[in-house]
C-alpha cells in the first residue's frame, strides 16, 4: 500500500485512542476520520472495536461513494456523516465524531453553545450550532449535522454528542477539547450568571457564519 495511506491510518488509530485517553469517548462509541489528500479515499476507524483493542491493520479506507477499498470490520456507522461533510467542505481533512459529557449535556437541553469564548470563536468560527435529533448513522443524522455545522468546525448532536472538524484531523480533535472547555464554561457560568458573548462577536453576524 501507498506509504502515504499507511501514514493516515497511523495518525487515525492514533487520534482514536486519543479520544478515549482524553476521556472525549466511552466504549467503542465516536469515530474519526482523514482525508487521503488527491486521492478521493478516506481512512475511518472500523465499527463496535474497544480503542484499546483497536489495531493499525482494522483501519478502513472507502471512497467518496462510501464503498470499502480495505479493512477486515466494516466502517464506523457514521461514514455517511463524514462522507457528507468531506463532499461539502473541501476545506475539512479530518473528522472526529465523540460522545463527551460536556457539550452533549447543552445538547440535551435542545440549544447549543454560544460564541463564548475567544478560543472557540477563532478555531470553530462562532456558537456550536446543535444539530436536529435522529438515530445514529441515517442519512437524516448525517443531513441535520452538516446543516448544523456549515461552515463552522463543530456542532452539537442533539441527545448524542458533538461532530468537530478541521484542516488536519489533530485540529478536528483540538476542535472537540475546545467545544468541551465551551461546554463546561456555558454550564458553570450560568449557575452563577447570565453567560455573554464574546464582544467581537456582539455586532450580530457570527464569525465565519454565512
Ligand atoms: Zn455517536
């Protein structure tokens, strides 16, 4: 196999049981994915296999089709979310999809997390929108999240957990830490307070939004 290839299924094996490390995921619920640069594949971790039990040679490459290319398991459920957003944002190269505490408690509360803080504003590119509920991995979660995130790197998944984005796929896991710190700032600070916006951000057009 193209050494290239090889190199993103290490970075997308590595990425996913970073995700358990930091917590950001439990059991073998969540996925990531990367984008093979000019190649139209796309390496996402297999389906139901425990990230401490996850093995280099699981990682499954498809195409832009969604047809497997290698891989002994079957794709995450979720390939269509990611497919989705790869054919739609040729600026994303990677994808993680996570269950963190955090950001899916705003979720279940039916909002999503405004432009709070400056870090989520510069790397998300404003609030973390929250996506309409369906099951997990339908075409309609896949549609009602990439309509939820536009143009910006994350948003919330409602009664399930958070989809983040980026140029690499290092920045879409950056990007869940960052909507997790969001999270835990817009829960604390209500207890306390009515939560505000960021200034810059108080004129009425989000960063980023179109
Ligand atoms: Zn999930």
């Amino acid at each position: 196999m193209d050494p290239i290839v090889l190199e993103y299924m290490r970075e997308v094996l590595k990425t996913a049981q970073e995700m358990s490390r930091k917590g950001l995921v439990v059991g073998s619920s969540g996925n990531c994915s990367a984008r093979v640069q000019d190649t139209g594949m796309v390496v996402i971790t297999p389906t139901s296999i425990e990230y401490e039990l996850m093995l280099f040679e699981d990682m499954c490459i498809v195409n832009m089709d969604g047809e497997q290319l290698e891989g002994r398991y079957a794709p995450s459920i979720e390939i269509n979310m990611h497919l989705q957003v790869y054919r739609g944002r040729p600026d994303v190269g990677g994808i993680v999809h996570t269950h963190q505490t955090m950001a899916t408690a705003v979720g279940v509360t039916g909002e999503g997390i405004p432009p709070i803080l400056e870090e989520q504003v510069f790397s998300i590119f404003g609030g973390v929108e929250l996506a309409k509920y369906a099951l997990p991995g339908t075409k309609e979660l896949a549609e009602n999240a990439v309509q939820a995130l536009a143009n910006r790197n994350a948003c919330l998944l409602a009664h399930h957990g958070v989809l983040a984005v980026g140029p690499k796929l290092r920045d879409a896991l950056l990007n869940a830490e960052i909507v997790e710190r969001a999270a835990a700032v817009y829960i604390f600070s209500r207890e306390i307070g009515e939560p505000r916006i960021v200034p810059f951000m108080e004129s009425g057009s989000e960063a980023g939004s179109s």
